[in-house]
C-alpha cells in the first residue's frame, strides 16, 4: 500500500490561492502581491512565487515581467472562443456519455440537481455555483474518454472562475437552476438531440446569460 505523501508548502499555497481565484475572492485582472500573500498564510516567498508560476501555467495568472502578477481576465472575444470552445468539449463529452452509459449519466445528473436544490432552499449560492461547476464535470466523467477530459481541464478552472463572478446574478441563476434540471429530465429520457440543443443554448456565446451579463459589465469598465 502506498503511503500518502505530506503536500509540500509550495502545493498548498498553490491549492490555497487557486482556490481563492477561481472561488472569486480576487477580481478579474487585479495585482496580487506576493509579500501580502506571503504574510497572510505565514510562509516565505519562495513557495508563494512558485505557486505563482505553476497558476499561471494553468492560465489563472498573468505574470509581466517587472510589473507583477494578475489574475487573468478576458476581454469579450476572448469568452467569446472560451465559450466556442466549452461548447465543442461539452457537446462531444454527452455524445460519448450516451454512448458509453445514459443511465449512469442520468444518475449523476440527477444527483447533482439534488445538491442544487438544497443550495437554493438555503440560499447557499457558492454551494450551488460549485455544484454547478461539478454538474458539467459529469459529462466527461461519464464519457469515458480521458483525453477529452484532460482537454476540458485546460478550460474548466476559468470557466468555474467566470460562473463564481457572474453566476450570483439572480436572473442568471434561476434561468441555470431550470436548465439544468430540464436537460437532466432529457438526458433521463434518453433524448441526445433534445440534450444536446438544450446544452449549446444554456452555455453558447450567443444565448447563455452570463454572456450577456460579462459583456454588459465590461462594457461599462
């Protein structure tokens, strides 16, 4: 049996501040300083500026030399291809879920939907935006391709970044709330197409609500 290893400090200040990132505690593009990040976890810098390097790997940071580090932002025709790209991952992740296991699938939907439920009757936003976040996660899990998978982690942390920014608007969250119990009425029904369509409005560029909100609140930047 093999023995879990201890976290080094620079994997736990890496889990700490991606954490912070995507959970919304930074806004977008604003400069985190390392000695104030350093302090506050009672570490040196060293691992704070490791963690640095290893976000901004993972595209949460933006590092520019002799001015600091940034939390990423998007301007709007880059969520533009961000959701262009969510759509073409997601899209095939349901197709090859259906594939590989509808009632399995449909299952964990479910299950997911439940958890949003009682977020909602508590009015627990940032658990219901987290069970947002794992709802989408199940199309890959169940796709059972772990490829496409791993292609989705190269986007999911901005988009879950993104959704805990916008998502607490209450138009967008009850317009989520009934999509998402709609498409996993769908997928329960074994109807891909229905699902499928039902999928690119809820997250499109065009026609997801978070959308409309990023824009209208750069626009107004």
């Amino acid at each position: 049996m093999l023995l879990d290893r201890p976290k080094s400090l620079t994997e736990l200040v890496t889990s700490d501040l991606r954490k912070r990132i995507v959970g919304g505690e930074f806004d977008l593009g604003s400069q985190l300083s390392e000695a104030r990040i350093a302090k506050d976890l009672g570490v040196s810098r060293t691992p704070v500026r490791e963690a640095i390097n290893r976000l901004e790997m993972e595209g949460l940071l933006v590092v520019e030399p002799q001015r600091g580090s940034f939390v990423f932002n998007l301007e709007p025709e880059e969520l533009a291809k961000l959701c262009d790209a969510r759509t073409c991952l997601e899209v095939e992740a349901v197709k090859q879920a259906f594939v590989a296991g509808p009632a399995a699938l449909a299952d964990a939907l479910d299950a997911s939907v439940g958890v949003m439920k009682e977020a909602r009757s508590s009015g627990d936003d940032a658990a219901y935006l987290a069970q947002d976040t794992a709802f989408h996660q199940c199309f890959f899990d169940h796709a059972d391709n772990r490829f496409l998978n791993d292609a989705y982690q190269t986007v999911s942390l901005k988009v879950a970044a993104l959704r805990n920014r916008l998502g607490r608007h209450p138009d967008h969250m009850e317009k989520s709330y009934r999509d998402h119990i709609l498409i996993s009425k769908i997928v329960r029904e074994r109807d891909a197409d229905r699902a499928l369509a039902l999928l690119v409005s809820h997250i499109d560029r065009k026609e997801g609500s978070y959308w409309n909100i990023a824009t209208d609140s750069n626009s107004e930047t």
